[in-house]
C-alpha cells in the first residue's frame, strides 16, 4: 500500500527562504523585490502586504513577511510585461488556450485596452475614450442591468469612491468577494454578536491558554500567523487543529527569524491535538463537543445570565442529539469529543479561528454560530486572551464592507451622503455574487465591471460563468495583469490597468497614501514607492474618479477634487462610517489605529441586546452524503497560490510538483477501491433534489465532471477527498451554497469517481 508522503520539513524555514528567492528571482525583480519586502508590513510610510489581512504586531521587526507576501510582491513588482504589442501578436481565442498559471506569469499590464471584435484582439484606447464609452453604455441602461463586482485587495479609499458611484448611478448591485468566502461569518456573528467582524486582538495571543483552529491551514493561507501561534504556545497555551486534512504547517514550525530554529536546533511544535472530522462534519462535532462540556463541565452562568438569550434552546436542542447521532455526522469518536470539551473547561481563555473550511458548506451559518455557541459557554467573548477571530483572505475584504461595499446598503453612509450632497441612494437590497450568476444566465444582467480579481474563475461552475460573460453587452475589468475574466469578454470589453500598492501614487498634491483593515479590525496605511510599471497606469481611486465624472456629469460629489487628494476621501469617509472619526490624524499614527469592536465591549447590538446561543437550521449530515457510493470532495488551496492567482505548480507541503490535476485520497481507501496512485480518474457531481435549469441537469441530478485526474494519498478520513481550487469549481452549481449566505459550498461536493478511458 502507498504510504502517505511525510514533509520532511518543519513549516517555513529554509525551504521558504530559498522559494522567496527562487520567486524574486524569476520574476525578474531580485533587486527592485528585495527593496519591497523590507518595507513590508512597517510602520511609518511602509505597504501593506495584499497577498493576506493577517495584522501587523505593535513590536518594530525590521523584517516582517512572509513566502505568500514574496510571491504577492514579487507579482508586483516583476520585470515582465502584457504590451500592446503582446496583444497585437494574440488572440483573444489563441490566449484562451492557455493555462490559469501560464497567463499568471506574462507580467503586468501596461496600458487601457479595448476589445476588437473584427480582429479579436485587444487594442489600445485612451482613457478619456475608455472613460466616454463607458458611460454612455451605462447611461443607456437600466441601473438594476449592471452589476459592479469588487476584489477584497482594493483599498478603502477606492472601496468608497466605488461604492458612491455605484449607488449615485442607482444601484446596489455590489456583488464582492465575500460573498464567496466569509459571508457565513458576517451574516452568522451579526445575528449572534451585534457584529461580523472578529472580537480578537493580537495581544490576545499572549494571554490565551486554548486556541482552537477551524477549517483553517495557517501554514499556506496565513503563514505570520504561525508567529502569533508560536508565542502562544511558549507561553504554554494548547492549540487544538480541527480540520479533515493533517496538515503538516499545523504539526511543525521553525520560525525563519530564529536563528536557533534555522540552525536545526529546535522548532515550535504547534497542534497538541489533532481532530480529522469528516468535510462538512463540523457542526455535528461542536455539537458534540458542547453536549459533552454540558455533561462535565463548568458553563459560566453569571455571563450566560448576565450577557445571553437562548440558552435553553440550545441545551434542548442538544440534548435531543444522541451520541450516534453526532459521531455518526461528524466522523469523530465521542472519546475525542469529551477530549476536546474537557480541555476547553480546564482552560481559562480560548480563541476560536476558522477560515473558509468553516464557511463555504451548505451549513456554513450553522458551523460559525455554533463556535460562538461554544465560546459563549464560558464567556469567551469579551476579555482578554479570548473571543472569536474569522481569519480573513484578501487584505481588505473586511475594510471593503465596512466602506459600503455591500448589496445591502449601508444606511450610515447613505444618510451622510444625504446630508453632505444631497444624494438620494436607492434602498433596496441590489445582487450577491449568486443573484449576479443567476442574472447573467437569465440575460437580466448585460454589463459586468470587476474591480480587481478574477471573476470568471472565482466562482462556481465557471464554466458557465465564461459562456454567460460572453453574452454580455460590455464589460470592464480593472487589473494590474492579465486573467482568464479579461477573455471571458462581453461584446464590447475593456482592460483599465492599475497601480498596486508597492508602487508611487502622484497626484496633484504629491504622493498619496491609502488604507486597508485587518482581520482584527485595525486600519493600516500603505505609502507606494515603487516606479509605476508603466507611465499609462492609473491608480484605482483615480479610475473610479474620473469614470464617476464621465458616468454622472451633474454629480455634486467632486470626485476631482478627490482624485486629487484622498485625504479629501478620508474626511468624508470620516464623517459617513462609524469608527473613523479623525481618520487622517490617526491613520498616521505609525501603524495606524484599532478600529474597535462592540462585542469586545460586550455591547450586544442584536435583536435581544445580548449574545444570542442560536439553534442549527440545517440537517447534521446532508441527505445526498448519505449514500454509500457518494465521496465529500473539499476544494483546497495549493502552497504555490492565493485565491485565484497561481505563483507556481508546486505544493510543497503535500509532495506535489508541478501538477494541479490531482485528486487526494486516503492511502487505504485508494487500495479498498482498486484503484492505484498516480492513476486518473473522472470525478462526477452528483446533487440530489436540484432546481438547477442548467442544460446539463439530468433526471433532477446535476452531472459536473472534471477528467482525467491523477489520484495522490493524503492524510483525509475515508469518504472524503479533496481537489485544488479554482479548478474544481466546475463541480459546483450556482445553487449549491450556503443556506441564506449564499457562499458557495466548495467545500462540500458530493461526487462519484470513475476510472478514465
């Protein structure tokens, strides 16, 4: 039988330092890269890094970056370049033939582009003509047939020029990024805590005794917060893993500023426990987990009473589970889970941090409230070395909502721009990332704007995203490089290429700064420095200025003036969103200023004005799982990519190289199957009970296939697999998402594997 390749490494060390280099140096950016990365992450005119929201610590580090910020900056900072002469020479059908990775290494765009139909190749345009067009097309449509997506990388100061058009032009059709990764968590803390955000601040770490980590690989997603884990655990806290994959970064680190660690002469060992649920197991296991905690342990009642309603639901709905009832669902032993609930009631302070693998299921808003059901036991919200942290992506998806990136608009700002300009915004709800799929497949929608990211290949069942964009009448796509969604085109289509944040922001009145919030709701400013990588860049509050003044001529909003000077941008953003009083006099305060938290504050702004323990809606265990023949596919990141974009093929940790086709599996179940390592094999989607009016659906099932697969062992439960992402996304229709978040559930596929011909 084929064993399990074991990483001989700890986490990080020199493995991460020779790739950082490797990067840079491919990249073609040693030099101009290595100046970057100093400026990483500090205080005083530093930059902020994009490629996670992880914070900054209070201490000065004068190196603070980790391999994922490498390849972002080495990204940016490359050498390559996408010239108009590369598009003369290509197109749009002959750059379709390649791979996600292949157009991720061309480099950066150069100049705005507009799509020829005749040739079918892009072709430059100026940008007061890109500009005049654009808005004549939006002028001769109805608000509601335009939807305007955004990446959680762009600014708060562009996040809040964008946002203002949008509605000013009359809609809140705001589809974003968190729509497809936390919106579980917003939606799920706001009814149970007053708020969406995280109660957990970086001092915490060093007063906890109990870190609990959900559905969450720090080690690839958010590898400087293997620094906060390691104090943890010196101090002697316990960490706790509960994730379906044994990650290796979640077993061993060596830290790459510790010269003891580098030298080979220690390292941090971090999961003192390791739970393997099955995927989409989770709620069934803290269910578990509470209903042993109830049975043994010590709930704080003076908080319960004092801070909290519902908690006789709850314990009635817990005890109506039976033991078989919560192993059976979640995969765990009922001798793990009283583990798991003792430990919790010995320790005096708990964090509970999750990503993704907590939120993208059918019951992502049951798996986040049941955390908080369970920190609230023993009222871990609201002091320090506690509380709840969602660990953000994007490094601004947070800071993008709190500016009013939203369907659902925001009524601060709303009534602040009434009083200031008097503008009129529409008020009711406009399209989430799924109302905007559905749109584009009923023909409603007929212009689509992306702000930064990669649509096309973000979402679920892509494919059909791809065919839809290119029924659209226009659409635009700001970018700083070349992407499959500027070839999933509409019938007239333009590229507006930016600045990135590492790079020099003149305008009239000098250099600017922008802003971004954290995961720990901190804001942090970010000072360019960098040569643009061409003269025909603009920066992204100045693309969405200038289209803002060609869309709404009679605008009393001036946005030039703006334009000019964000910290214009800032005074408004100032009087219109709670928090940011005097935001220009403390942005500059060195790292800039914590935003505050209500929950932290234990003031509950909910429908009871307390903490709310909430009941699961959702069935432990998913009707379609149940059947014997039927394997839980999760998608899952890749070491070598953040979200969309792929640095390189390699997957260090998990003994991959230079492959992304591949399907993980448990070593005994490729064996009990037939089947063989390295064979390939076809993954089918099978969905029961679907409304999906997709061509492909059959018999009320819908049939989404993947080919030609090549199987690899990996650490997993039995039942379960697992694929990269973006390219399983194919697997997973528009219907398939998180009950009332609408998240798509790419953690919890239900398919069928078969040997390919």
């Amino acid at each position: 039988m084929k064993k399990i390749p074991v990483y001989p490494h700890a986490a990080a060390g020199w493995p991460s330092l020779a790739k950082t280099f490797d990067t840079l140096r491919d990249k073609g950016c040693l030099i101009t890269g290595s100046k970057t990365l100093m400026r990483l992450n500090q205080p005083n005119y530093g930059v902020k890094c994009t490629s996670c929201a992880w914070p900054d610590e209070a201490d000065y580090k004068p190196i603070d970056f980790c391999e994922n910020g490498a390849k972002a900056t080495a990204f940016e900072a490359t050498s390559k370049r996408v010239t108009a002469d590369f598009f003369a020479e290509h197109t749009v059908t002959e750059l379709s033939q390649m791979s996600d990775y292949e157009l991720d290494q061309l480099g950066r765009l150069t100049q705005p582009m507009k799509y020829d139909r005749l040739t079918d190749k892009y072709v430059p345009v100026d940008w007061q003509t890109a500009y005049a067009e654009i808005a004549s097309f939006l002028q001769g449509i109805a608000p509601d047939q335009a939807a305007f997506y955004t990446s959680g990388k762009v600014s708060n100061e562009a996040a809040f020029l964008y946002q203002l058009m949008v509605k000013s032009y009359g809609t809140n059709n705001l589809p974003d990024c968190s729509n497809m990764c936390h919106e579980p968590t917003s939606l799920g803390l706001a009814e149970q805590i007053g708020i969406g955000k995280a109660t957990v601040i970086m001092s915490d770490y060093e007063h906890t005794d109990l870190i609990m980590s959900f559905g969450h690989n720090p080690g690839t997603n958010h590898p400087r917060s293997l620094t906060q884990i390691r104090k943890a655990k010196q101090n002697g806290a316990h960490y706790i893993a509960i994730n379906p994959i044994k990650e290796p970064s979640l077993m061993e680190y060596r830290h790459p500023q510790s010269p003891a660690e580098m030298l080979g002469l220690g390292h941090t060992e971090i999961a003192n426990d390791f739970v393997q649920l099955k995927v989409g197991g989770d709620t069934a296991f803290i269910a578990g987990v509470i209903k042993a905690f109830l049975e043994q342990g010590t709930p704080d009642l003076a908080f319960i009473e004092e801070h909290t309603s519902g908690f006789d639901e709850l314990k009635t709905y817990i005890d109506s589970l039976s033991w078989a009832q919560v192993v059976g669902a979640s995969g765990v032993s009922a001798e793990q889970m009283r583990h798991v609930a003792q430990v919790y009631d010995e320790k005096k302070a708990c964090i509970a941090a999750w990503g993704m693998g907590i939120t993208q299921h059918e019951t992502g808003v049951d798996n986040v409230q049941m955390i908080i059901n369970l920190l609230l036991l023993k009222g871990n919200i609201g002091r320090p070395g506690a509380g709840c942290l969602p660990v953000r992506g994007h490094s601004n998806v947070q800071g993008n909502r709190t500016m009013g990136i939203h369907e659902k608009p925001n009524a601060d700002i709303s009534k602040a721009m009434s009083s200031l300009y008097g503008l009129k915004l529409p008020t009711d709800d406009g399209m989430d990332v799924t109302g905007t799929l559905q749109a584009m497949q009923s023909g409603d929608l007929k212009f689509f704007m992306g702000f930064a990211g990669n649509f096309a290949k973000a979402t679920p069942d892509w494919q059909h995203t791809i065919a839809n964009m290119k029924k659209l009448d226009m659409t635009v796509m700001v970018s700083i490089s070349l992407n499959r969604s500027h070839l999933a085109h509409g019938k007239q289509a333009y590229i507006l290429p930016a600045i990135t944040r590492t790079e020099a922001d003149e305008q009239l009145s000098g250099r600017q700064s922008v802003s971004s919030e954290d995961s720990m709701c901190n804001i942090t400013p970010s000072t360019g420095n960098n040569t643009p990588a061409s003269k025909d860049l603009m920066s992204e509050p100045a693309i969405i200025g200038r289209l803002a003044q060609a869309l709404l001529p009679d605008s009393p909003v001036p946005w030039e003036e703006w334009v000019a000077d964000y910290d214009q941008i800032r005074d408004v953003i100032a009087t219109s969103v709670p928090g940011h009083e005097r935001y220009n006099e403390r942005m500059r305060n060195g790292r800039g200023f914590y935003l505050g938290n209500s929950a932290r504050d234990r003031l509950w702004h909910t429908d009871t004005h307390k903490a709310r323990f909430m009941v699961p809606e959702l069935s432990l265990a998913p009707e379609v799982f149940e059947q014997p023949d039927i394997l839980r596919l999760t998608t899952l990141r890749a070491h070598g990519q953040f979200n969309t974009t792929i640095y390189d093929e390699d997957d260090r940790y998990r003994g991959i190289k230079a492959e992304r086709d591949v399907i993980f599996m448990n070593p005994e179940e490729i064996e009990e199957r037939g089947l063989k390592v390295d064979q390939r094999v076809d993954i089918t989607a099978h969905y029961m009970n679907s409304d999906s009016s997709d061509s492909d659906s059959e018999a009320g099932m819908d049939r989404r296939k993947i080919t030609a697969f090549k199987i690899k062992p990996l650490d997993l439960p039995k039942g379960n697999i697992a694929a990269y992402y973006p390219e399983a996304n194919v697997l997973v229709p528009i219907n398939h998402h998180a009950f009332r978040a609408n998240t798509p559930a790419y953690k919890s596929i239900p398919v069928k594997i078969t040997l390919s011909v």
